[in-house]
C-alpha cells in the first residue's frame, strides 16, 4: 500500500505500514525538531518525496471547485491529493477539506486522531447581502465578503 503523508503525519508516532511518500510542500511545513527528526528517520527507512505533475495538481483544483473546498486548500494540501490521485496511494491526514476532497476524487483516507470527515458540498454566501455566489472573494453585486456554507 502506498501512503502520502500531510505535515501532521510527522507531528507524532503514527503506526503505518506499506510504502510512505510526501511533497517538498510538506517538508517545508515541518518548523519543530521532533516533526523534521522523524522526517529524517522515515526518509532513511524508504520515505519517498516527490513533485506531482501539473495535470494531476489541475485534476485537484477542479475536483475541489465541484467541491466548494477550493478557497480553502493550500498549495501544500494540493500536492498531497495530487500525488495520492497519480500513485493510487491513501491520504494520511485529518484535514477535513483535503479529506472531502479526495473522497471527491476516490482517493483513501487514513485518519490518524480524528473521525474520518463526512463528504459534504459548499456554497459561498455574500455576508452583506445574502446572495449564493458561484466563488470569489467578494460579492460581485454588494462588495462584502463570503463565507463558505453547506450546501
């Protein structure tokens, strides 16, 4: 089995078995001793890190706009799913909107301290005047900005 790890894989002592892989995203989320110390360990025993291609990083960002996760999700959080979709791997995260995600996109998820989050659909409401907006930042009628609802 394969498994891509998110930066809080590294935060503690999670059991794993099959073949681990990241993106340089993820390294450079990990600032503390502990996170890089077991970086480093999980590296010298076959950790892979490697770049997904722009196709799959696109197939991402499309899948997480059909979502409503895409104001949402960081670059780092991108990759993850990217790789995940281009291995065939599982995602070991708790992120909840990397997780809606993938479910989108059929890729696994391995929760590591949280419930594994329900599939949910988003919709951007204007918070000044009550609009759904399809996305963006600000209200294209009234200028206020939006705020991400359950569909």
């Amino acid at each position: 089995m394969k498994i891509v790890c998110d930066a809080s894989f590294f935060f503690g002592d999670y059991p794993f078995e099959g073949d681990l892989f990241t993106t340089p995203e993820v390294l450079a989320e990990l600032c503390d001793l502990r996170s890089k110390c077991r970086f480093d360990t999980l590296k010298e025993y076959g950790l892979t890190v490697t770049e997904p291609s722009p196709a799959s990083s696109m197939k991402v960002r499309e899948a997480a706009e059909r979502t409503g996760d895409h104001g949402v999700l960081s670059r780092t959080d991108v990759s993850i799913l990217a790789l995940a979709s281009e291995i065939g791997g599982e995602l070991a995260t708790d992120d909840f909107a990397v997780q809606n995600v993938a479910s989108a996109l059929g890729i696994g998820v391995r929760p590591m301290l949280q419930r594994k989050a329900k599939r949910r659909a988003w919709k951007m409401i204007c918070t000044g005047c009550g609009r759904d907006v399809e996305n963006g930042v600000d209200c294209p009628v009234c200028g206020a900005p939006l705020k991400r609802r359950h569909k």
